[in-house]
C-alpha cells in the first residue's frame, strides 16, 4: 500500500489541479516568528506570497533575514494610524498597544513574569487601508495582542477582496479594555465575514487559594484565547469569481484545514468547466483516509 501524501504533497497536489493565475497572497500583522504560522505549508512550497508587518526591532530583523522570494516585511504597527504607547512585555509574545491586566493575571495566577511589562515606547501606528503599496490579498492572519478589532476597522477597503481571516482571539481581557470574540465577531460580520471555525483554543485552570487542591490539567475550566477562522460569506460563491475560488480552496485545504469548504468551491469551477469532477475525485483521493467516507474512495 503507498503511503499517504503529506500536506505538502497535497497542497501542491491541489495547486497543479487548479493553476491559479498567481501565488496565493497572504498578509501578517503582527508577523512576529514565535510559533510556526499556519500558512507554513504553503510557503514551504512557495505557494503563496507574503506580506508581513512587524514593529518589534528584533522580531523584524530576524523576519527581513530569513525571508524568502515573495516575501516582504515592513517594520510597521498596524492600527489606528494614531501614535499610540507599545507596552515591550518580558515575554516577547505579550508585547501590546494595550497595557496588561493585572486582574486577569491575579484572577489565572499565569504569566505575572511574562506580561511585565518593561519599557514603553510611543511609537506611530499606520492604518491598512493607508499602505498603497500592499496589493488585493486573499488571507489576513493576525495576532496584535488585544488589537484586532482596530485593525479591522481601518482596514475596510483593504479586507474587500479578502476570502479568510485568521485571528487571535480572546474570551477574557488579557489586557486592559481588550475587545473580546464579540467584538470581532460584530465588526467581521459588518464586513462581511462569518465566524468559521477555531483552529485552536486555549483554556486554563482560574486561580485562587481553594483551587490548588486541583489538579490543574484536569480543571481547564476557563477558555482564555484561539485562533479562529473567519470566511467570505459561504452561501454567496455564485458571486465569487472563478480565481478567487481557487484560492479560497488552496486556503481551505493547506490553512485552515476545511477540505469540506475546499470540495464547495470545487464543485463551483466544476459546474463553470474551470475543473472536471474526475479532478474532484483525486483531490478526495489525496485526503486522509478519516477524512474520506468509504464509498467515496476511488483509488
């Protein structure tokens, strides 16, 4: 039996299949290399082009050094374009245009080291919709520590063409008057997104003197912050043209992990003739077999 074809060898499996006219176009604002992004397998194969916004010093060089053709970064805080205060944190992760919480942290009993907040720099932010020189993008991937919905609400003409957002999100204020999930949740709708899935989300035990009687990885009671996915309305790709499908199905695939919504934008290039059915069939034949129901194997 051959072994079944990693994310890569599907991702560009799928690109060969539909031949976008472009590199799929990615934007990260706050683009800062702690974890690995969730469009990695896509720019391992150099699927996609990026454009990346990071305004700490040493994250930016680091990015500017390691990056890769199709890839640019700006040193830039996306956000309101006012000049607002960055709040350097000792854990790199936690650095904010919002100043930490010391209730939350009082109240988790997690990361008073790492939230510390060690220098403050006034620094002049700059509004998406504002940089001329950032091209249509499909994905906008971001993680601003407490600032998204700013983001978003000054980035309404560059989210237009946007398919997918994939955003940190937060369920109680790590930071001082930090909008939560609703408050994405109503400005991504306005423009209209909806709320797809969490590709993670995190929760933890709440502190206090009572509670450390508890084991605390068996009392992860209190979900904390995630990423989620959010999604150029579904029920309207009628309206998508041809291109944009393709990308929203390389994205569904490789980056978020919808093959479902990779097979809807499918079955569209195939009632347009873009695609055949039997170029369906072989991208389910690529999937994991847990994927897959039984009858639909054509391998």
């Amino acid at each position: 039996m051959l072994d079944p074809p990693t994310n890569s060898e599907r991702a560009a499996a799928v690109h060969d299949l539909l031949e976008p006219e472009r590199l799929t176009r990615i934007v990260d604002v706050g683009a800062n290399p702690l974890d690995v992004p969730p469009y990695a397998t896509l720019r391992e194969m150099g699927l996609c082009e990026i454009w990346g916004f990071e305004p700490q010093e040493d994250a930016y060089w680091k990015l500017t050094a390691e990056a890769r053709d199709d890839e640019t970064y700006l040193p830039f805080a996306i956000g309101s374009g006012d000049t607002e205060s960055l709040h350097i944190c000792k854990g790199d992760g936690f650095t904010s245009l919002l100043r930490p919480n010391a209730d939350f942290i009082k109240l988790m009993g997690r990361w008073p080291n790492q939230m510390r907040v060690t220098e403050v720099q006034t620094i002049q932010t700059q509004r998406l919709d504002d940089i001329t020189e950032l091209p249509e993008f499909d994905l906008l991937k971001i993680d601003v520590q407490g600032s998204e919905t700013v983001v978003f609400q000054n980035a309404r003409e560059k989210l237009r063409a946007a398919l997918a957002i994939i955003s940190e999100v937060a369920m109680i204020p790590l930071y001082e008057g930090q909008p939560l999930l609703d408050a994405q949740m109503r400005e991504l709708s306005a423009q209209g997104f909806a709320f797809h899935k969490f590709l993670f989300l995190k929760s933890y035990m709440v502190g206090g003197e009572a509670s450390s009687a508890l084991r605390p990885r068996r009392n992860k009671s209190q979900a904390v912050d995630g990423d989620a996915v959010f999604l150029r309305n579904l029920v309207a790709l009628d309206d998508m043209k041809s291109e944009r499908l393709k990308h929203l199905a390389i994205l569904a695939d490789a980056v978020f992990h919808s093959p479902d919504v990779a097979l809807l934008a499918m079955d569209q290039l195939a009632d347009r003739d873009v695609i055949t059915r039997p170029d369906i069939d072989r991208y389910v034949d690529l999937l994991p077999s847990d994927y897959v129901h039984p009858r639909a194997c054509t391998a």
